[in-house]
C-alpha cells in the first residue's frame, strides 16, 4: 500500500512478531484496501491522509508509538469506546485501539475458544496468539472492559499473552449503577497511575479532554454533511475515518479532519455528491466494525446504496456526546467523563430504549430510506436487540434488512444479492 523505503522489519522483529506470518497480513490488506476504497469515483481529495495512514497501519505509526514509549510515555491498548481515553492521555499514555477485525489464526485461537464465539472476540485473539498486530505488542497494558460475557471471559485467556486490566461496566444505568462505574474510573485512575509513573492532575486532565472532545467535534462536523443529498462522501469513507481515530495521533488526525470537514461542506453548498441524488439512503445499526471490517458498507455502495450514517461504535456512538470542560477539579471532571461514557447505547445494556431512539433520530437526522441491522454471528446482544430495532423501524415507516455475518468473505454473494434486493425495494 504504500511507496515508502523505510524498512521497518528490524523493528516488528524488535516487537516480536512472527514476520513471515506478518508479510502475509500486509500483502493481503493492499488489494481488499484497492477494491473497496481506490476504486471509488468522485472520491474527496481529503481521503488521500486516510489512504496514507492506511498504508502506514504498521509502520510509521507504529515508529510513532516506540518513539513516545523512548520519552517516557506509555501504549495502551483497547478494545472498546467505553475505555476513556481521557484519562489515558492525561497520564502520558496513547491509546490505541487493537486489531480485531479479521479473521486470523483461528485454528490456534480455537484451542481457546469455541467455535461459535463471536469473530470480533476470536480476531482479537488470534491477531495476539499469530504474532501480527505491532500495536498489542507494543502496549504496556491492554484494558478490557465487561460489554458481553464473551469478551470478560476471553479477557482471561488474553491475560495469560499480555498485560490485561478489565474495567467493569454496568449492565443498567440505575443511579447505584453510575456509582459503581463511577468508582470504576477511580480504580482506572490508580491503575494508569501505577502503569505510568505519574499521577493525574486537574490541568492534564482538562487537556486530554479538551484534545479528545476536539476529536470528536471534528468527526461531527464530517458526518453532519452527510445529511445533505446527494451524500458528498461515501459512506465506506466516513467509516474507515472513524476506525482510525482509535489509533492515530489525536491532534494530527483532529486537523485532518477537519480539512476533510471544509471540503464536504464545500462540496454540498455545490450539490456534488458521491452518488445520484435517488440512490437508496441506508443507515446502518449493530455490532462494531472493526479495521479491516468494511464488507456491509462495500456492498451496499456496490449495488448503487449509499451508507450515511452508523449508530456503531465505529460511528455515531464514538463521537455524538461530548465530555463537559466546565469542571474545576478532578473528581468533577472524572464525574463529567463517567456520565458522558454510560451515555453510550450499547446492546451490553438492559433495558436499552436509548438505542432505539439514536438509531430513530438518526434515522430521520440522514434521511436514510432505511436501516441495515447488523449483527456478527454469535453476538446475542446485538442479534437479539435486533428484534427491538425492527419493530421500532416498522411501526416508524422505515423498512429494515437483518444481516447476521463474520469476517470472512464466504456470504459475500449472499449478502449481496439480499441488499441488492432491499435496495431495489427501498427504490420502490
């Protein structure tokens, strides 16, 4: 993917990755990255930092990453968006999110897991157990958090490979419930603090949240434009700008975006858009989309649909709310960064209407024909909210596609024509 001479061999073989395993990942990514994203037309010339980025997922920014743990910085690693991120910058730490989604390794990772465990899971463990992700091999710690049982069990197996510190998140969100997550950051705090050598104060902190909420302003100036018809960015793009933001440096990739930002907003006051004004609006709902996991979004754009908006982690659930700055101490802006992070609707909660009403506003937000539910096999959170999901879509007049897939690439003709034919009948 990328024309750069550096040779960074020396440095994965530092990390102790398996390289001839490693050269493999790296020829593979390339094309799937070619097909999806350089084949597309009309394309913002503002993608072209994300292409770069993509062809440096293990190179330069990996060099980054030794180069701040040299300074006296540390890598922390994460799964998941309830992990705050805040607190690991005001620490000195960057955090990054790690790979999990591909399929790799899973004949070694089946030895652990069953089979019918979740790809996202089963990925995470076998990019670890095959020795090709550079960024969990160079977290100091990696921080798993209680979203599903499936998850906090392998937790336990991924510490036997790798540092492993497991948050507990709350299944409801009763008063009692904010408290003990509450404490929970207290214990991430002390964690983080022991980890890094420092101890958090009130002017780190503010920092740290002020760089991470400027994250998220700038992906919300990105998807606002979405709104717009014709959409002036696929929705594959807008994707990937998100599975990035979990692991590139905060200020550079704020700035980018925000370049991204102006050129959509230039683009929609001139009408020009990614594709035709009728084409099938989709709003898609479900199960995170992890890096290099763009298959729903490929094939809708393929069929002539287009993607624009994610109630996903890897969407709107990452950048919508925002951490209140206001606070003038650390237990008040802790209070403030424990409120904005339970605010998240994950399918991990119970009673969970929170959920059905982002992806109804969204819905209505983007202008979306209709809304895809996706659910990676085996992940009966989001599999059996999906049933919720329909039923508010229909009784709201918005039709709804159910996928259930994995990462591999054996459905892909399945699934395309199934939304080929939702597509045709969003057109009516």
């Amino acid at each position: 993917m990328s024309d750069a001479t550096v040779d960074y061999r020396p440095m994965w073989q530092a990390l102790g990755l398996d390289l001839e395993a490693h050269d493999m990942l790296l020829t593979a990514i390339p094309q799937l990255y070619a097909d999806a994203y350089l084949s597309q037309s009309d394309r913002p010339e503002g993608m072209a930092y994300f292409d770069f980025v993509l062809s440096e997922i293990h190179g330069l920014r990996i060099k980054e990453l030794q180069d701040h743990k040299a300074a006296g910085g540390t890598v922390i690693g994460t799964f998941c968006l309830y992990v705050p991120e805040e607190i690991i910058r005001a620490l000195g730490g960057l955090a990054v999110g790690l790979c999990a989604g591909a399929e790799w390794a899973y004949d070694q990772v089946e030895q652990l897991l069953p089979r019918n465990t979740c790809a996202l899971i089963k990925s995470a463990m076998g990019f670890k157990m095959g020795k090709v992700c550079p960024y969990v091999e160079s977290a100091d710690l990696v921080i798993g958090e209680t979203t599903c049982d499936g998850k906090k069990k392998a937790y336990e197996l991924f510490g036997e490979l790798a540092p492993v510190y497991v948050m507990e998140l709350p299944q409801m969100k009763r008063p009692q419930d904010m408290s003990l997550w509450r404490s929970e950051l207290d214990r991430l705090v002390t964690e983080l603090e022991r980890v890094s050598g420092r101890t958090l104060t009130l002017e780190a902190l503010q920092k740290a949240t002020k760089e991470v909420n400027d994250k998220r302003r700038a992906l919300q100036r990105l998807n606002a434009a979405r709104a717009a018809r014709p959409a002036p960015i696929s929705g594959k793009d807008a994707l990937l700008a998100v599975q990035v933001a979990f692991y590139d440096d905060v200020p550079r990739f704020t700035q980018m975006v925000n370049r991204i930002a102006d050129e959509l907003e230039q683009r929609v006051a001139a009408g020009k858009g990614v594709a035709p004004c009728a084409a099938p609006r989709v709003l898609v709902t479900g199960s995170p989309m992890s890096l290099p996991n763009w298959k729903v979004h490929d094939l809708v754009e393929k069929a002539g649909g287009v993607v624009v908006a994610e109630e996903l982690c890897t969407g709107a659930r990452y950048y919508e709310k925002l951490v209140a700055e206001d606070a003038s101490t650390v237990e008040g802006l802790l209070d403030d960064i424990a409120t904005k992070y339970l605010d998240i609707n994950c399918a991990c909660f119970t009673p969970n209407p929170g959920r059905i009403d982002d992806v109804l506003r969204l819905a209505g937000q983007y202008k979306a024909d209709g809304i895809l539910h996706y659910a990676l096999q085996f992940c009966a959170p989001y599999q059996i909210e999906a049933t919720t999901v329909e039923r508010a879509a229909r009784e709201a007049g918005i039709p709804v596609l159910r996928v259930d897939t994995d990462y591999s690439m054996e459905d892909v003709g399945q699934l395309g024509t199934r939304i080929e034919a939702f597509l045709e009948m969003l057109q009516g």
